[in-house]
C-alpha cells in the first residue's frame, strides 16, 4: 500500500505561511510512517478534493490521481496524471461491464453469445488511449516528505475527462461488436445460431445508440 495514506491527518493540520514562502504541515509523530516527516506542501491545508469519489459535472468526469513517493517533483506529477487515467479507465469500465450485463439479461442473451466481461476490456483498452489524450489537469496538491532514503514528492491531481469522450467510446466498442454479430448471424450454419446472431446485433446496436448513460 502507498506511504501517502500515512499523510491522512494532514488533512486536519496546517500552518498558514506568508505570501509565497512554502507551507509547513507537522504531522504528529504517533500517526505518521516511521521515519517519515511531512516538510513542505503547496497548500496549508490537503484540499478536500483529493479524497473526493468520481463525479461527473457539467459534462466532465472528474477523477483524483494518486502518486507514489518520487524523487521529483514532475515523476510525481507524471505518475498521479498516469494514475488517473488509471482510475478512469477502472471506474467506467466497471460502469459498463454492468450495463452490458444488465442488457444481455433484458434480452435473453447467453453469455456465449454477449460476454460483459469480454467486451469491457475491449472498452477498457480503447478507452485508455482516448483518455490519454483527453485528461486535463484542473487542480494540483504538492507533498514534500523527509523519508529515510531521502527527500520524497506525493502529487494528488484533479482530473477532468470530457463524459462525450468515454461515451464515444462505448458507442465505437459496440459498434465493432454490433458489426461482429451481423457477420455472424450471415455465416450461421443453422437458423437458431442465425437468430441468436441477429439478437446480439440488435442488442449491440441499442447499446451503441445509448452510449454509457441511457
């Protein structure tokens, strides 16, 4: 588990600094990881969003990114950006694995023939790339930590993510599915396999229409 996770009661103290001079957190010695010393942070206080849950607000998706401990401050930065794509791509994934499964059932589709599970990952790998290049950074918290290796940064970041760009995405992954399924039910060798193909075209075809959210 991550070290930050120790910084938790920072979140209750702080000193106020002057006008841009750094700002010094003590965290008591019973509460923090051995050896370890909150020295520096960009703000007085951890802001309240960096224990926040994804949201999703005037169209954007909004996701925490989490460092590890760097040894600079822009590995830190890099790693909380690759974290949050992380947690966007986990967090919608699971929204549409059940989806998917919520609609192969209100269809009457076997999981031979629609697997959930299956084509969330094929969400999920596309979904990775076109988050990458969508991900903006709306806010940063800086930590600077005395470790017994040395000096250490933990960088939270607040992630924004455009709702139509995952909503894309589902409908492109279906799509590809929806056109599998047509080629199917027309290679069948026989009329039930036929039948079943043409209902998972049809199934995969709602599913493109309605993107993540119905």
């Amino acid at each position: 588990m991550k070290t930050w996770v120790y910084a938790l009661v920072a979140v209750y103290l702080g000193l106020a600094g002057c006008a841009g001079k750094p700002k010094i957190m003590d965290v008591p010695a019973d509460m923090a990881a051995p050896d370890e010393n909150l020295i520096w942070s960009s703000e007085a206080r951890r802001p309240g969003w960096t224990l926040e849950e994804p949201a999703t607000e005037n169209g954007m998706m909004r996701f925490v990114g989490l460092s590890g401990n760097y040894a600079t401050e822009q590995d830190g930065r890099d790693d909380a950006r690759r974290n949050s794509i992380s947690s966007v791509v986990s967090y919608t994934g699971t929204l549409v694995r059940n989806k998917f499964e919520r609609a192969r059932v209100s269809f009457g589709l076997d999981s031979s023939v629609v697997d959930p599970t299956t084509s969330a990952r094929d969400f999920e790998r596309q979904l990775a790339v076109n988050v990458a290049k969508q991900v903006k950074a709306k806010n940063w918290y800086i930590e600077k930590w005395k470790m017994p290796t040395g000096v250490a940064y933990r960088v939270f970041l607040l992630a924004e993510v455009p709702q139509a760009a995952v909503d894309e995405t589902v409908k492109g992954t279906a799509r590809d599915m929806a056109k599998k399924a047509e080629q199917q039910a027309k290679e069948a060798a026989d009329e039930i396999a036929k039948k079943q193909a043409e209902k998972a075209a049809a199934f995969w075809k709602q599913m493109q229409e309605q993107g993540l959210l119905e």
